[in-house]
C-alpha cells in the first residue's frame, strides 16, 4: 500500500509565509526558506510553496525565492503561483522546484495542462482547485479564491486529468483554515471518480482531522499549514499516530 503523505504548505506573500481564514484576514508565520528547511529536518513528505499574490499581481512566482527554499530542503517540492507557460515552469524545475502546481491559468486555458504534462511529464504537473459549495454545488474559483465561476468541481477535475495532471490539490474554501477538518465527503468522491491521487487541503485542527481525511476522504495526502507553522500539531507525532492507527506513513 502507498504511504500517505503529510505536506506543509507555505503561502507566501512579500516574501514571507502568512495564512488566514477563508483566504482572508492573513497573518504573518514566518521566514518561508527557515520554515521549508525546519520541515524538510522533521519528517514532511513533500512542501508546496504557493505565491498567493502572483496570480492577483498578474505576474509570475518569485524564481530567487524558490531557489532559496530548494538549496535547503531534500524532499518533493511543488511550487504554484501565476504559472501561465511551459516557459516558466522550466524555468522554475531549474531553480530547483520538482512540481508546478497550477489553477486560474488552467482554468482560463486548459490547454495548459496537456502542454506541460507532454514537455515534463504528468508527475510534474499538480492541478490546484479552490472550490466552495454554492446553493449545494461545490463551483470552482479562481485568483486565490476572489472570482467565481459556473465550473463544477467534479466535472473539472476528471477533465484536468483527462488533459494529463498528475495529482489534485483541492482546497475547500468552506473549510480552509477554520479547523474543523477537511471536506471528507467531498475528498472520497474525487478518489472514486478520478485515477490520480488526490491531496486534501482546508480544514485541519486536529490529528484526528488527518486520520479522518485518510479513512473517510479516501485522500493520498493532507496539506495543512497554521497548524504545522505555530507549532499545534507537531509532524513527528502526527506521523507516529497515524501509523499507531494502521495509517501507512513514512516515519
């Protein structure tokens, strides 16, 4: 069986990592190069860097950042944020990143997945998906949750797969950051629907909150961040728990 993987989650702006909740109200949580370092010593799986301004700024991730975060850490490293073209994305697996996590550009020009997945490879390639639910419909959104659209969450990720994702980052705007645990339902239809793995992100407060996202929500991985940043729930116990739970974890 695969291990599951736990993957802090670094989302910077002006250079530092911040988080908030519902994707607003954000607050400092520290150096994003000292934080990866720190994560990559105790245990993380994988970090995803995510330059949440990029997209809003209409510009692209910051390519000195990611090569600062690179050089200290020995694990997979995703980095997403205003990534638009095969261009940029060689531009940044230079600079060290293993993955590119992309969302508003698929979005607005789907083709963008097939192109990447056919130069670099689907491992490559991670589809983040925001989505809320509306009048009971979970709508994907865009530009760091700010635009709405008519697309169904469901239908675009069998789509993202069908054009050569490789994984699914889907964040529940509903849970994020209220610690309440992630969109389980939501997680297990994904898994059932789509061959690819599926990383849950939004809503983590507890370690339960984990092992109930491996078991009901059927998730590959659990993306968090406050709770990892401000020391709430520290990865090696969280790893040793869920392994004492007959989770398979990398220890």
């Amino acid at each position: 069986m695969l291990t599951k993987r736990i993957i802090p989650c670094l989302d910077i702006k002006n250079g530092r990592t911040v988080k908030g909740v519902n994707f607003v109200n954000l607050i400092d949580a520290g150096d994003p190069v000292v934080l990866a370092k720190q994560y990559a010593e105790i245990g993380a799986d994988e970090l995803v860097f995510l330059d949440i301004a990029a997209t809003l700024e209409n510009r692209g991730t910051t390519l000195d950042m990611v090569e600062k975060v690179a050089a200290q850490v020995n694990i997979p490293f995703t980095v997403g944020g205003g990534i638009s073209s095969v261009e940029h994305v060689d531009a940044l697996l230079k600079c060290g990143a293993d993955k590119v996590s992309i969302n508003s550009s698929a979005v607005k020009r789907p083709e963008l997945v097939n192109e990447l997945s056919q130069k670099f490879g689907s491992q490559c390639v991670v589809v983040a998906i925001d989505a809320k639910q509306i009048n009971g419909e979970w709508k994907v959104h865009l530009a760091g949750g700010t635009i709405p659209t008519e697309l169904n969450l469901f239908d675009w990720a069998k789509e993202v797969e069908e054009r050569g994702a490789g994984e699914i980052l889907f964040t529940s705007m509903d849970n994020d950051g209220t610690k309440a645990g992630f969109a389980n339902k939501a997680l297990a239809r994904l898994s059932e629907e789509l061959n690819i793995p599926i990383i849950a992100s939004g809503g983590a407060g507890s370690v339960q909150h984990f092992v109930d996202t491996f078991i009901e929500g059927k998730s590959d991985a659990a993306l968090a961040a406050s709770v990892f940043h401000f020391g709430e729930i520290p990865i090696p116990e969280l790893k040793q728990e869920l392994r004492d739970k007959n989770i398979p974890v990398r220890l």
